[in-house]
C-alpha cells in the first residue's frame, strides 16, 4: 500500500524565512504527486502538481516542489514566507499503476508565519 | 470559479443513527469521492466513484456505509449506524475527465457522534 511521510509536523518562522517541508513516499512506480494546502478555516486547494516531466515544478503564490525519483521524495519550498502563508500543508500521491486513483496523505505540516 | 460544496457544515448525532452527508461537486466533472480525517491524523481515503458505480473503495468503507448520487448534481455519502469512531472531517472531491487528474474538495463535514 502506498504510504506517505512527512515529518516536522508542526513549522513555526519568521517571515521572510525560507521555507522547505518534506515528503516521502514509499510506492517505487509511476506517480502522481501532489501539495494541497489548507488555510484556517478555508478548504484543502492543490498548490502545485507533479505527474511527468520536468521534476521542478512551481506552483502558485511563489511555491515549488523537487520530485527526485531516487529518494522517493517531494519535497515543497519558499524562498521567503509571508504571515499569509500560516497554514497546513498535505503531501498527497496517486501510484497509478494500481489502476485506481485515491490519494494517499501524509499526515500535514502546521505552518505558522510570524510576522 | 466552480468549488465543490458540502451541507452541512456540522452533524451532531446520536450513535447507532443514520446520518447522510451531502454534496455537489464540480458540474462537468466525473470522477467523485470521499474522504475522510480523524482529529490529528491524516486524511484517508473511504470511495471512489464513476459511472455511477463505486471504482474503488477502502478497507473503512464497510456495509455501513453508502454512496449515491441520485440526481445528476448530488453525491451522497450515508452512514447506517453511526459509532463513535465515525466522529471526523468528511471530504467529498471530484475530478474531470481522467481520475488521475487534481482532486478538488469541498470545505468539510463535521461529524460529531454522540
């Protein structure tokens, strides 16, 4: 079963700090990979997608995301947060080759930006 | 900009009730599902549905539970008897033309179970 890792899960910095949070996967096929973020009180909205390609793909509102297939990883940054960025942030994978399409969710990492 | 939406907001219940939780998902979009996270662990995958068929569905997703989308805007998620372990964050999401696509969510249910 597909399994996904994220550690750190609570983040708290300043802005303007950069900012990385990690995820790992356990699935070795094709994936689709996902960022959804979470902000108070607000619905779950995709930040960015990885499904082929170029392995650095940059999202909205200044985020990027690196899938390194070797190290089942990946992993989210922001050069510099803003308070705006106070948020929770969801790891989400799709192994495809099972032929179904749940996502699997890491566990989240609660951002708090202090301005 | 399309949102997929969820009513209600909060359920409170009584354990052993059946409760039926509802939404709407994007208009043009064929693949829906449900979701669901416990208070302070991940968000877990209960259905998937197609066709008017459920494609998939999880270890969770037990005789207690149904899905049906009885018109052609609703998706509906049903409890039979509600336990206290089905307390959580129900999320409905859908996805347009392939079910790999991005999942969209609606903001959440409530469930409390008394």
């Amino acid at each position: 079963a597909q399994s996904v890792s994220q550690h750190n899960h609570h983040v708290i910095l300043s802005e303007a700090a950069s900012l990385e949070l990690g995820c790992n996967y356990s699935y070795g096929g094709t994936v689709n990979l996902f960022w959804y973020v979470q902000y108070p009180g607000q619905h779950l909205q995709l930040l960015l997608k990885y499904f082929s390609g170029d392995p650095l793909v940059k999202g909205i509102k200044g985020f990027e995301a690196e899938f390194i297939k070797s190290k089942f990883s990946f992993n989210l940054r922001k050069p510099s947060v803003q308070w705006s960025d106070t948020a929770e942030y969801f790891c989400a994978v799709n192994a495809i080759l099972y032929g179904n399409n749940r996502l699997a969710f890491g566990k989240g990492n609660q951002v708090v930006v202090i301005p | 900009e399309p949102e997929v939406t969820q009513t209600p907001s909060h359920q409170v219940t009584q354990m052993g009730q059946e409760v039926i939780l509802r939404c709407v998902p994007i208009s043009n979009h064929l693949y829906f599902y449900w979701y669901r996270q416990i208070l302070g662990q991940k968000v877990e995958f209960l259905v998937s549905f197609y066709n008017n068929e459920i494609s998939e569905k999880s270890e969770i997703f037990d005789d207690q539970f149904s899905v049906e989308r009885p018109d052609g805007s609703n998706f509906t998620l049903k409890i039979r008897s509600t336990k206290l372990e089905d307390s959580a964050m129900y999320f409905c999401a859908s996805s347009g033309t392939s079910g790999y696509n991005e999942q969209f969510f609606g903001p959440g249910t409530r469930l409390t179970v008394l």
